[in-house]
C-alpha cells in the first residue's frame, strides 16, 4: 500500500531536539509511516504504536516485524489514553489525525466518495458503533445539515440533507450518495467548488461517525495530567482539529504546564504538497510539556 507519511522530517526534527528520543508514543499508527521512520532513525528507541483500526495494526506488524525486539502495536482509542497504563512514560507523543490511506482506498470501508462501497465509515469496526448509513437514516434533515456544516464546513448543508430525507429509498452506499450530492447540487455550483462536490459531506460523515472532536477532546485532557517531562506533537488536518489543540496548549502555558514550541503552525513545504496531495491541509503544533 503506497503511503507517504506527512511533515514526517519535521516531527523527526522535533524528536531529536526536544526529547530523549528513548520511548515514543505513536498515537496513530495507522499505516506504521512514523513509527519506521523513528525506530531506523532512533535506534535504542522503542515505540509503541496505538490504533483503533485492528486492520491498520495488523498491517503495521506486518511492516515492522523486524523491529519486533523495539515496537509494540497496541489497539487503543487514544481518548483512553489517561487511563492506559501502557502509555505513561513516554518521552514523545505524537499524533497524526485523520484517516489513513487504507482506510481511505478500501471500498468496503466506506470512507472513499471515489470507490462504491458500504457506507460504513468506522474506524474501528469491531466497536458496534452506529455507520454512517445508520446516521443518515435516524437524524433529521436539521441535525444532517449541522453536521454538514459543524465537520464539513459545507455551504449547501441544508440542500443536500434535504435531499437525503426526501430520497425515495434508504441510502446504504458511498455511491448512491455521491450520485445524490451531483443529482442535487446544480451544475455551475459544483464546477466552481474546486474540488469533489461529495468531499466535505464524506468528511463531516467521517468525523460524525468516529466522534473524533469527542475523542480529541479526551485525548487533550489525558495529555494534560502528565507530569513527566514529554515532547507533545500533533499534525492536523481540519480547522476544527487545529483549533482544539492550538486552544489547549495555550491553556497549558498559561496554567503553567510547560511551552509551546510553534508560535505558528509548521506547515508541509511546497514540494511535499505538490508531491503528497494529502498534505496540503496539515498544520503541525509543538509542545513541551513539564519544561520551563
Ligand atoms: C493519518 S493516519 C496515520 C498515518 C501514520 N502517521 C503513518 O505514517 O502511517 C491516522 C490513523 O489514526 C487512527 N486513529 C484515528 N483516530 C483514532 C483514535 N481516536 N484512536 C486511535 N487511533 C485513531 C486511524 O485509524 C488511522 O489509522
């Protein structure tokens, strides 16, 4: 599976100059891009990896089987994270939201509007957490538009809920929705939009169904009650993500629990945007926490 991990010589850069580089925490393994890149990088480093995604684990083992005696692959929600005995004590903890690509290429996963498939959309399927399908079906046309809006930041959030209550059969596919989003959206609307009229719909689903503002919000208040020196580092990808931990860390340095290490959000260089489609939207943030 071809995957390029973002801003990856970036967090390198902030591990070796701003922690022991001794145990990382990767709170989103996903795909195994940083945890390699750290365990070759780092090597009398030992990292643990966290996913939700059992499918996302198990190809990350696989990947990084020869550093079985160093890398430890654990299935967690990092929301849990306070209350996870296996991650305290880490030098660095770094998190890289969002989906990953094999959630994103696998059609029976449902995240792709590019691949037709169940639209399923969780990240960890063995939780028996509500699909998107299934939100689709119970909320109303009101609560459809706001999470358009909320995670999405879709301007015809109202038209296209609209369309989904009016529809004449349930809608169980990625590809039925789509077809809905181009059947409702008129023509010189989804010329202009720039990028793929069903994209931000397919986010706000994404986000709904996985609850990640919620888990975020979890994740941020763990993180709060460490006490040990540790290196804080997160690459987002949404304003609402970016938000969330801008806000936190500034509470953190204000309550004195350590500094912020990007005034500003690091950004992908040109080239890793023009090379990497994905990383056009990242922000990273730094911080060190317990340091003065
Ligand atoms: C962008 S990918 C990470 C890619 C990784 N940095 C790499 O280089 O391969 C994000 C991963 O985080 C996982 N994830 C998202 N929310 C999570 C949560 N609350 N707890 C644990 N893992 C989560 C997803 O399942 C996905 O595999």
């Amino acid at each position: 599976m071809h995957h390029q991990p973002v801003m990856l010589a970036e967090v390198l850069s902030l591990i070796e100059t701003y922690s022991r580089h001794a145990r990382i925490l990767d709170g989103t393994l996903g795909l195994g891009g940083y945890s390699e890149a750290i365990l070759s990088r780092f090597p009398a480093s030992t990292v643990l990896g966290l996913d939700r995604d059992e499918q996302a684990l198990n190809f990350s083992r696989e990947r990084l089987k020869d550093y079985s005696s160093r890398f430890r692959a654990l299935h967690a929600n990092f929301g849990d994270i306070a209350g996870l005995d296996e991650c305290r004590d880490f030098d660095a903890y770094v998190f890289d939201l969002g989906v990953s690509n094999m959630q994103l290429t696998l059609p029976e996963r449902g995240f792709s509007f590019q691949n037709d498939g169940p639209l399923d959309m969780r990240m960890d399927s063995s939780d028996g957490k509500t699909t998107a399908e299934e939100i689709l079906a119970s909320s109303t046309a009101e609560d459809l538009a706001k999470i358009f809006w909320d995670y999405g930041q879709e301007r015809y959030a109202k038209l296209i809920a609209s369309a989904i209550k009016k529809s004449p059969a349930p809608i169980t596919t990625t590809g039925q929705l789509v077809k809905l989003i181009r059947d409702t959206l008129p023509q010189p609307v989804q010329r202009k939009m720039g990028t793929h009229p069903a994209r931000r719909v397919f986010q706000a689903l994404r986000i709904c169904v996985n609850d990640e503002a919620g888990e975020l919000h979890r994740l941020l208040a763990g993180l709060s009650e460490i006490s040990h020196e540790a290196l804080i580092i997160f690459v987002s990808y949404h304003s609402l993500e970016d938000r969330m931990v801008k806000y936190s860390f500034h509470e953190w340095q204000t309550n004195g629990k350590g500094k912020i290490l990007t005034r500003h959000p690091l950004t992908p260089s040109e080239h890793e945007t023009e090379e990497n489609y994905k990383a056009r939207s990242a922000k990273l943030r730094a911080f060190s926490l317990n340091t003065y």
